[in-house]
C-alpha cells in the first residue's frame, strides 16, 4: 500500500541550489519544490538555464552549492549504481529526441527494455508495440530514425521514455520547433501520459501558451532564481512586471529591447570625438 | 617575453589537461571490460564495422606494397647476383615494419576517423547524453566495445596486409622478373624467425591497436558538439594517431632489435 507520507511529499526538492558554467552564474540560490503526480513546467527566457536544471535533476551535473532530492533521494550524493537505478524510474524526453540513430524506430523504443529486462522476445514486442500504439506511430516502427520529422521523432522519444513505466518523466523543451497539429498532438499526449500513468511531469518550456494550458503549476526563473511560481491562472492573476511581461511576450519592459550600455546620444557623440582625432 | 611565457604555460597546461582526461577515459573504459565477455555479439558488430569494412584498402595496399618492394629488391639484389633472396627480403620488411605500421596508418585514417566521427556525432545529438538518463552506462554499451574491436582487428589486418603483400611479392618477383619460385619461398622460410621477426611485428600491431583505438574513441568522446568540433576530433584523430604509430614504432624497433 501507498505510503500517505510519500505519496504527499514533493517528488522533487530543489534548495539553494547554485551553478555556475565558467564564470557565468546560471543559478544563484534556487529554490522550488515539484509536487508529485502533476504536470510542472518551468519557464524562463532563452539562456536562463532551464535544461541545465533538467540535468542537475538527472545527476549529469553537479551543483555547485545547494542540493536536490528526488523521491526522497539526494542526487548528487548517489553511488553510480544507485543514481542509475534511480534514473531506471526516471524518462527524459530530450529537445531532438535523441534517437539512436543505428536502430529503427521499434529497436529504439525496445532499447530500455532490453537493456534492463529479461523479458522474453514475444512479451518484449507485445510492449513496444503498445508504447508505439500509445503515441500513434505502431505502423512506423520499422522506419528509420533519420526519415522521421522532428515531431515523429518526438513522439517515438515519447514512447522509449515510457518504456520502463517511470514515475518522473522530464521533458526538454517539447514545443520548439513543431507545426501546429504536431504541436497539438504532443500536448495532449503529455497531458493524457500524466493521467494515464499518474507520473509527475516537469517541462522546461517558453511556449507560454501551451505550457499554461497544459501545466498544473508553473515556476518562472529569471536570472538564476525563482521570480514567481503557482498554478497557471493565479500566475496570471498576480503577474508582477516581468512575470507580466514574458506571460504576454511585450518587447519591452522591464527586460529592456536594449542590451545594457552607453546611452545612444553619448554614444554617437563619443564616436563623432574619436572622428575628430 | 611575459606573454609568450603564459602561452607556452597555458599550451603545456592544456595538453596536460587533455592527457589526463585521456588516460581517466582509458580507464573507466578498461574497468567497463567485463561487458565484452558477457554480451560478445556488441563487440562483434563492431569487429565488422573497424575490421571487416577495413579490409579493402588492406588488401589492395598490402598487394602494391608487396609488389613494389619486389621491383625495389630485385633491381638492388640482382647486382649481387642474389636475386633468389628477394622472398626473404620481401618477407622480413613487411612481417617486421610495413605490416604493423602502414596498417596502423591506414587503419587510423579508414576506422579511426569513422570511430571518431560516429561518438562525436552521437554526442553531438545527445545520444550518449539519451543514454545514460536511460541508465545505460556509455562506457559499456558504446565505448569499450568498439575499442576491443579496434584492438582484436589490427593484428588481424596487419597479419593479412603481410600476407597479400608476401602474394603482391611473388606476382612481381616470380611472375614478372623471373625469380624461381621454390628459392623465393625457401628464402622466405630460412630467414624469417617466428620468434624475432613474426611475433615481434604481432606485438607491435597489438600496441598500434590499442593507441590508434584509444585515441579515435577519446577523440570522439571529447569533441566539441559542433560541426567544427567533430570536423577537428576526426583531424586530430589521423594526425595524433599516425604521428604515435610512428614514434611507438621507433620506440619499440629499439627496444627489440637494438640490443641485438
């Protein structure tokens, strides 16, 4: 039986996290919890680090200060074999898909499988045929990764990453770069994933308009920290300035059209002086 | 002066840096071994991509190498009147230096490259990344297959390279020049020693396997995920690769013929 404590408990916990790339901090004190059996999307401007926090989740990073539970368990502190075990209960749905580009679509989403089961050859089809079934590509299994389009590939990622029957499945910005049916396609296929297998789902986005009406909680991050987080009306309902301004996609506000620097007067006047010279 | 001091530092530090990165990737490849034995069917595939898919520019050099050493001798040994020693010539200089080391080149430039291209590319699309969020450690699934197949394939391919070329020798020298064919075959045998010759250009092959394997599959585990990142990795591959094949070479000619 289902242990009321956990089943309450965020499935993932986020403290004062810190990160740095060189000598650019992506994130500076961030703070979050993702709560269990709901769809999560965290949102932010290009470049604010929302798929590097994908892979701090994953444990392909290290934090530079900070730490992060999942299910209870502290990431980076994890043995090698544990942090794969854990991973086992975990799906990652990357931008590209990242298919294996020497398997077709079937042997890709059967990778997971027999990788980590003994499952015998007809129970293995059965399987991957009805994770296929389930994102609507059952007839496209004997193609090849490299003739799918990339809201094909998409879907077959989709179906892989639901292969073990995770708890947690990330997504990495599913949206970008789709025509609107596939784009449809793919936000009712994460919304029905979620019901169907009552997993929690974290996407990193900044397609506002789907990820709102598909999300049940939404964190914006900006400049490394947490600007404001919530279910998605009340998030549009209190909108500070920024949070305002990204929601309804304003060129200009408080992160200025302008990148940062000399005024424009001072700068055609300063070019004008070194003209003199 | 102060500056050109900093970048000579920086360039040590670098190179450095990169060795060390190398030598820990060797590592954790040599202790993911166990996956060879327990799964040998990856490692096949593998021995066909690097070895099998090798084979034709193998053969067709072992066999020009072979006939142009033929030309070579025969016009120098024909002055001495030792024309029926040309097998033994042809024998000695493939089993013991061209065998190893053009196959080594020619391997570098053929499987180390597309080794190299392959990771990077699978780097580049975030496959190795895909794979090890499906908690399937690389280094056993991809890395240390493909590096036992470069290693088990080289002396295979070295083997055949020599004996085409004895082949490509026998073309010229019996078929062309006229040498008798029981003296070119007799000679071959009377000079070559297992243990000196054959076994020492077997040894040689297998180090020029594990480099050559090493630092294609490093290479393409360390590419920038970029079109020019995998487009240098490849470069760097041929060249680093050749240019260990030929120091190694000398290193270990020395060490097994110099005190003799």
């Amino acid at each position: 039986m289902a242990d009321p404590a956990v089943e309450d408990s965020p499935h993932i916990v986020i403290e004062n996290l810190c990160f740095r790339r060189g000598r650019k901090m992506i994130f500076d004190d961030l703070s979050m919890r993702i709560p269990r059996g709901q769809v999560t999307t965290v949102m932010g401007p290009s470049g604010s680090g929302k798929t590097t926090l994908l892979r701090l989740v994953g444990g392909q990073l290290r934090p530079d200060k900070g730490r992060i539970w999942v299910d209870g368990q502290e990431v980076a502190r994890l043995s090698t074999r544990r942090l794969y075990a854990l991973r086992k209960r975990m799906g990652m749905l990357f931008q590209s898909g990242a298919l294996l580009t020497d398997l077709s679509v079937f042997e890709n989403v059967a990778f997971p499988l027999r990788e980590h089961t003994d499952l015998p050859e007809d129970v293995l089809h059965a399987l991957v045929l009805l994770k296929l079934e389930a994102v609507g590509l059952r007839a496209a299994r004997d193609l090849d990764p490299a003739t799918l389009s990339g809201g094909m590939a998409r879907r077959v990622a989709l179906a892989r990453a639901i292969a073990l029957d995770p708890d947690l499945i990330l997504y990495d910005e599913p949206f970008t770069g789709l025509d609107p049916i596939t784009m449809g396609q793919i936000v009712s296929l994460i919304r029905r994933t979620n019901q169907s297998l009552g997993l929690t789902s974290v996407l990193v986005s900044h397609d506002v308009t789907e990820a709102m009406a598909i999300s049940d909680q939404v964190v914006l991050i900006a400049d490394g920290r947490v600007v404001d987080a919530g279910p998605p009306d009340e998030l549009e309902a209190r909108a500070s300035d920024w949070s305002a301004q990204f929601l309804q996609g304003r060129p200009d506000g408080p992160v200025p059209f302008h990148y940062p620097g000399a005024s424009y007067r001072d700068d055609l006047l300063g070019q004008g002086e070194r003209r003199d010279d | 002066m102060t500056d050109s001091i900093a970048a000579l530092g920086r360039t040590t530090i670098n190179a450095l840096t990169v060795f060390g990165r190398a030598f820990i990737f060797l590592i954790r490849m040599l202790a993911s071994l166990d996956i060879v034995f327990r799964r040998f069917g990856l490692t096949l595939v593998q021995v066909y991509s690097v070895g099998v898919r090798s084979l034709l520019i193998i053969v067709v050099s072992g066999l020009f190498v072979g006939m142009v050493l033929a030309y070579q001798g025969y016009i120098t040994l024909v002055n001495f009147g030792a024309a029926e020693a040309l097998g033994g010539v042809v024998a000695l200089s493939l089993v013991r230096e061209l065998g190893p080391v053009v196959t080594a080149l020619l391997f570098a430039g053929r499987a180390g490259s597309a080794l190299t291209a392959e990771l990077g590319l699978m780097k580049t699309t975030e496959q190795l990344s895909a794979m090890e969020m499906m908690a399937v450690n690389p280094y056993r699934r991809i890395f240390a297959p493909r590096f036992v197949a470069g290693f088990l394939s080289m002396p295979l391919l070295a083997a055949i390279f020599s004996a085409v070329g004895v082949m490509g020798g026998y073309l010229v020298g019996v078929g062309l020049l006229g040498v008798d064919s029981g003296a070119y075959f007799s000679q071959m045998q009377s000079v070559t020693d297992w243990n000196e010759d054959v076994l020492s250009g077997v040894i040689k092959s297998i180090v020029f396997g594990f480099v050559v394997t090493w630092i294609a599959v490093f290479q393409g585990f360390n590419a920038q995920p970029t079109s020019e990142g995998i487009s240098r990795a490849t470069t760097q591959t041929v060249v680093v690769s050749s240019l260990a094949v030929l120091g190694l070479d000398f290193i270990l000619t020395g060490l097994m013929f110099g005190a003799g």
